[in-house]
C-alpha cells in the first residue's frame, strides 16, 4: 500500500512494468496523435506489449514553459492501462507539434468541439 495525506492506493505491478515504456512513449510523442482533456492537459493512446499482451495505454502530460527561453518542460502526469468497458469516443485529434507550437507561443489551446 501506498498512503499520503490525500490518498491510499495499492500498488499495481501490471501499471509498473508499463510505465517502464515511458521513456520510449515520450520520445515517439511526435508521430502520435494527442487529445485534449478539457482541463488543460492532454493525452495519448500508445499500443504497448508486456507479459505477451497487448494493451492500449493512457498517456495524460502537461506542457509549460521551463526557465531558458525557447525551451518547454513536458510533466507526464498519469499514465495506466485503459479499461476496454470504459473507452469513450475521442474528439478531433492534435498533432505534437502543434501543442509545442502554441504552448511555446503562448497561444491556447481549445478542446475540439
């Protein structure tokens, strides 16, 4: 068990053999297609082996400005195995670049209608 002031959890072995890919996952951002979470952070969807199977991975990250000008700082916030009874349709995709684009600058980016 995990516990803070805010939370207990159980710890997932499944969800942390898979977060071993993230490093891989960041780097490839570029090629995937993005979605907006409508709470100013965004997602992926990565196709991820292990164990044998594969399994579709939820990739939520925020992008802001780091200190050195030119240069933005990507936090990976959350990442977990999606839940097949609980996919829901995706709005208009947002390519990488585009997201790096605006943040960079300054512009907003809108959830797709």
């Amino acid at each position: 068990m995990y516990s803070d002031a805010r939370e207990s959890r159980s710890f997932d072995n499944r969800r942390y053999e898979l977060s071993k890919q993230l490093p891989q996952l960041v780097e490839n951002l570029a090629t995937q297609k993005c979605y907006h979470t409508g709470h100013g952070n965004f997602f992926t969807i990565e196709l991820v082996q292990e164990g044998g199977t594969t399994a579709q991975y939820e990739v939520y990250f925020a992008l802001s400005h780091s200190q050195k000008r030119g240069v933005l700082n990507l936090f990976v916030q959350s990442a977990y195995e999606r839940n097949p009874k609980q996919i829901k349709r995706h709005k208009k995709s947002i390519g990488f670049f585009v997201l790096l684009f605006n943040t960079l600058n300054n512009r907003q980016i809108h959830p797709a209608p």
